[in-house]
C-alpha cells in the first residue's frame, strides 16, 4: 500500500510539473488556438 501511495505522489508531481512546463513554454496558446479553429469549423463559421 506504501509503495502505491509513493507512485501515486510521483505521478501527481510528474503531471504537474509538465502542465507547468507547458504553460511556460507557450503552448496554452498553441492548443488554445487550435481548439478555437476547430469549434469555429464545426459550427461554419472559420
């Protein structure tokens, strides 16, 4: 149980760590982007 607790923990950091790299990086606005052309292009708009 210890041990999945511990891995549970490390995932979690892991997960937050690149969201943050991520977000740093400039790639919110990349994928932000993207999903906005998308949604315009469903609806027939874009």
């Amino acid at each position: 149980m210890e041990k999945r607790k511990f891995l549970f923990f490390v995932f979690l950091f892991l997960s937050v760590a690149l969201i943050v790299l991520g977000l740093l990086g400039g790639e919110f606005r990349v994928v932000w982007q993207k999903a906005v052309t998308v949604c315009l292009e469903c609806i027939g708009i874009g």
